[in-house]
C-alpha cells in the first residue's frame, strides 16, 4: 500500500499543481474519479488481466471508453500511466488529488464512528468542535460500528480519539497486561 502512495504521490502532486494553475481543480476531480473508475470496471480488468493485452492496448482502451469527457492533459496522464505499466495507481492518484484540494480550500475530513446513530445537533454540535481545534472546515463522514458498543472515535488525518466502551475496554486490559 504505502508502494502505491509513493508511486502515485509525484503523479497527484503535479496534476494538483496543474488544476490549480488553471483553476480546474473541480474538473480535475470528476476527471480522475471517471478514469480511477474505467480501471475498476470489471470489464476492464479482464482485458488488462489477458497476457496477451499489451499497454498500448490498455491506452487505446481507456482512451476509447473515456472518450471526450477526459480533455488532453487527462489523457496525457493515462497515456503515461498506461506506457509505464503505472495505471494501477490511479485510483491513488485520485484519492492524492482529493486530498490536496481539500487542504488547499481549508478543509478537513473527520470519520466519525458511533455505538448508535447520532442525533442531527449532536453532529452539528461535534463538527463545530472540530472546526474549532483545528481551524478548517471540517467535512465529516459518519458510520455506526456496534462493536463500539458506546461512545464515540473520531478520526481526523493520522490522530484518533477513541472515547468508546470497547477503546476504554481496550485500555484497561494492555494496563492489566503490563
């Protein structure tokens, strides 16, 4: 996983740079997201997983079914990915790019999960204490995960707070073990 970053991180970099110099930065995400998504495709994956499939013939197909709503910097970038045998990374790319737009227009993205489904005020009322400490629009993604059991973890970026049962079950017994 952290190969595919690495790899990826240069390609999102510059066409970071690349959206923002033309300001197409919303452009850009739709464009990324249909190409991420033409590689998914079932489809797709079976023709590229043929041995015989060589990556000209993986351009030409992304290309083709891409069509006119990718404009030409887009397919210079699948026409790159695709000759460096890097095509596989563009999802990553994608979700790079997503990143840095959100950091550049001062926004965060808090995955919040719950025991139970939280009220509309108690989220209004989480993500306003999230804007506060970190002084970004914060832009959150709920999920309920019984096996909290209660409470509540939040995940903002590479910090957690775990203020659930099962995270506070989790503490008490590695203090028991040491």
């Amino acid at each position: 996983m952290a190969e595919l970053v690495t790899i990826a991180r240069p390609y999102a970099q510059a066409v970071f740079s690349l959206a923002k110099e033309r300001g197409e930065l919303g452009k850009w995400s739709a464009m990324l997201a249909l190409i991420a998504g033409v590689f998914r495709d079932p489809q797709t994956q079976a023709v590229i997983g043929d041995p015989k499939t060589t990556n000209t013939d993986v351009e030409k197909l992304m290309l083709a079914v891409c069509g006119e709503r990718i404009d030409g910097a887009a397919r210079n970038l699948v026409q790159v990915l695709a000759q460096r045998g890097r095509l596989a990374v563009i999802a990553e790319i994608s979700h790079l790019f997503e990143q840095f737009k959100a950091e550049d227009e001062g926004i965060v993205e808090a995955k919040i999960s719950t025991a139970f489904p939280l009220e509309s005020g108690q989220l209004d009322q989480l993500v306003a204490l999230l804007s506060m400490h970190y002084q970004k629009k914060v832009s959150p993604t709920v999920a309920v995960d019984p096996q909290l059991i209660g409470g509540i973890k939040v995940q903002v970026g590479d910090k957690v707070w775990d203020a659930s049962v099962r995270g506070r079950l989790q503490d008490m017994a590695a203090a028991l073990m040491k």
